[in-house]
C-alpha cells in the first residue's frame, strides 16, 4: 500500500483482518494512478452553465468524471462568485428557456455530496464554499472511492483531521441506493441532482452510455442507472443526462442525439433532464411527441431537419410540425459568441482549474486533436501533407513543442513528414 495514497474514513474501513494478503515491499511509493484533467471546450462550458442552473441551494450532488464534470463544477463556481455573470451568460445561451426555472443565485445553505466517485470537482467546491451543508451524521460528502488529478491527491491528503472527517467512504450500496437506513437517506438526500455523462441520447430520450449496439463494451454502467433509479424514488430530485451534441469521428461531425440505437443503458421510461450546450430539456412525464420536439430544441442545428424527417416518418410528430425558430441557430459559433464575454473575464478557460498538462503540452493538445481530425481523411492528409512541406523553419515555442514529441531532430522522411504536419497543425490552432 502506497504511502502516497490518502487515507480516507468513514465506515467503509475495515479491519486489517478482513485482508488476506497486504503487498508490501519493493514499488509501495510508486506514484499513484493519475487521471489528467482533459481540456474544456466551449460546447462543455455551456453544458456546464445549462446543467449548474438546475441546481437548488441546500440541495444535493452527484457529479461525473471528466471534462464536463469540471465544466459543471466550474459553472457551479461561476454562480457562486458571480451571480449575475451567471445569470446574464445563460441569458446569452439560451433565446427561450425550457425547463425548470433557472436557480442562478448563491449557495448560502450550500450543497451535500452523495456519489459513488468522490471527483476533483467536490475539492473545488469544498475550497469554494459550496459543499458545506452537512449530513445528519456531520459529513459534507459520502462517496465510495476517489480518483483525480495529482493535486486531488494531495488536497486530500493535507485535509486536517477534522476536515478529513467530513469526506467519508461508504458501501457502493449505501450511495447508489436507497434501501437500508432509507429515512435517514431521504432527509439527508433533499433536492438531489444526480448529473451524469453520456455518449448518446435517442430522440425518444433512451440514453447510451456505456456501450456499441455491435457489442462492443466502451465502459463500466458504474452508478449511472442507480443514480436515474433515485432521482424517480426521492421527492424533488432529478437526473441530469449531459453530452455534447455532436461529436467528431472520421474527419466529421456526427450528431449525439440520435433516432434510434440499438444499445440502451437507460430506457426511455426513465427519461429526465438532458442537457447539451444548447440547452435543457425536460422530458420527464412528457409524451413521446413531446419528448422529440424537446430534444430537437437541443440538438445541433446542422441535424435537426434529418431527424425530425425520421421521427414524421415513423408517425411519432404531427407531418407540419417546425422546429421553433428560436432553436434554429443551435450553432458552435453562436456557443463561442455566447461565452465571449466570460472568457474577456477570465472565464471559461480551457482549464478551469489546475492541470498536470505543461503549457507546452498545452499547445500540443489542440494540436493533436487537429492532427487526427486531418488523418481521418487520406484526401485531408495528403493535402495537409503537401502544404506541409513548405512551412518555415519552426521558431522558439514551436521548437519546444516539437521536442516535446521528440521531433525537433526528426530521423528518416517519416519522422520529417510527422514533424512538418505538426507544425502546420500548431499554427492552424494557434
């Protein structure tokens, strides 16, 4: 057992007879497992803004992993410290407001934790003064493991004892259900919002999230249908299904909200809230009918027309049924024009918060990312290859850049041709 891992308890802990083997020895201070913390876009800051005003103060959370987690929980710090930036970006964002009504004020009662993961998101929270509305039992947070960045790592491990106390490990089954101590966990668990990621969402509001309709096993379901389940069984809680609209595979973009798809990881008879960067839709209770026209308010107006076309076809919305004008522009540019203001502020930052990432490696990421998009395409590739060829000599940063990747003294025409791309791909992505 690593000395590097923090010691955290709760109930949860066991006895050291419960073990059969303790490794000891050779490798126990090896660095712990790290999860980078991946760049935010502005598609997941908007989500984040969307997801973080259906938040009620004195309420309860359960947040996921990954770059929307960290653009909820920055859009949580947002709120907190700047109300009415908060409440004037979501104007921006949305031209008409579906949905709950939007909760853009303080947290002045602050919020409890309930979470199987205990993320990077809750330590920012905690430091922000949000996550301080405390259980029956005196903690802040239950949760059944942690994972993070190296500065969660070590955020948990300064925590003085007292506040140590107030972040405690539980059973799985103590967070993800309700069963077993279920009065104590309705007082505690009042106003839950329970906001997980997904990979796609059907028109009829099934979500895909943890696998391929060919079989193929993308992740762990983890505690996201138990979360769904709660947010039906307790009195004002609700799930909150967030993704990007569209995604990018093959050199092009492809729409998250789908028609159909033959793998589900909720069904549609537990449909809630979805959230994209577009905004929020309410689907709890609502006819299938209703249910398409909310989500086609969402969805990237680039596919709106096609699957409102399947969803005629197959007799599920009126023949002359339009998509509201106000959702018509459903646009990354408008997104980005949208945030403008808040990035001028500081805001909406690529890291919102601390990163392992140098800024070299910082510049690389965006970099890369263009790199792949290129390479999808053999036609993109041997164009963006020709151009290549005839770059400039790279200067000071981008040679910094390149020796990151060990090109800076390529070997070989391949290694020439990688280095040549990559610097193009850095000046397109400035």
């Amino acid at each position: 057992m690593s000395d590097a891992l923090p010691y955290m308890p709760g109930p949860a802990e066991l006895e050291a007879d419960a073990f059969d083997h303790v490794l000891d020895g050779e490798g126990r201070d090896d660095p712990l497992f790290v999860v980078p913390r991946q760049p935010v876009s502005a598609a997941d800051h908007a989500v984040g803004l969307h997801a973080a005003s259906l938040v009620k103060d004195g309420g309860t959370l359960q947040i996921g992993i990954g770059s929307l987690g960290d653009a909820f929980a920055a859009g949580l710090v947002l709120r907190q410290r700047a109300p009415e930036r908060f409440a004037a970006a979501l104007d921006r964002l949305t031209p008409e407001r579906e949905g709950p009504p939007a909760e853009t004020g303080r947290f002045e009662t602050g919020l409890y934790g309930a979470s199987e993961m205990l993320v990077d998101g809750f330590m920012e929270l905690y430091r922000e003064g949000i996550l301080t509305r405390p259980a029956a039992d005196g903690a802040l947070l239950h949760a059944g493991f942690f994972v993070g960045c190296a500065a969660f790592y070590r955020f948990l491990r300064e925590l003085s004892d007292a506040e140590r106390a107030r972040f405690q490990m539980r059973a799985i089954s103590f967070v993800n259900a309700l069963y077993g101590e279920e009065a104590a966990k309705r007082a505690d668990r009042r106003d839950a919002r329970f906001v997980n990621n997904a990979m796609m969402v059907t028109l009829l509001g099934a979500t895909v999230s943890d696998g391929l309709e060919d079989g193929r096993v993308v992740s762990g379901v983890g505690g996201q249908y138990n979360f769904v389940s709660q947010a039906f069984a307790l009195d004002d809680a609700r799930s909150l299904i967030t993704l990007n609209a569209t995604r990018r595979k093959d050199g092009r973009d492809r729409s998250r909200i789908v028609w159909s798809y033959g793998h589900e990881t909720i069904p549609r008879h537990l449909r809630d809230i979805v959230v994209t960067e577009y905004g929020i839709a309410d689907l709890r209770g609502r006819s299938d009918r209703e249910c398409i026209a909310a989500l086609l308010n969402v969805t990237d107006s680039a596919f709106q027309d096609e699957l409102l076309d399947q969803a005629k076809k197959a007799g599920k919305i009126e023949r002359d049924y339009r998509i509201p004008a106000a959702f018509r522009d459903n646009r990354p540019a408008r997104v980005a024009a949208a945030l403008a203001p808040l990035r001028q502020e500081g805001w909406c930052r690529p890291f919102p918060f601390d990163t392992e990432f140098t800024p070299v490696e910082q510049r690389l990421l965006p970099a890369l990312g263009r790199l792949r998009d290129v390479a999808a395409s053999r036609p993109r590739l041997a164009r963006a290859a020709l151009a290549a060829l005839w770059q400039d000599a790279a200067d000071g940063a981008e040679r910094e850049a390149l020796e990151r990747m060990d090109l800076a003294s390529p070997a070989g025409w391949r290694e020439r041709l990688y280095a040549r791309l990559l610097l193009a791909m850095l000046r397109e992505t400035g």
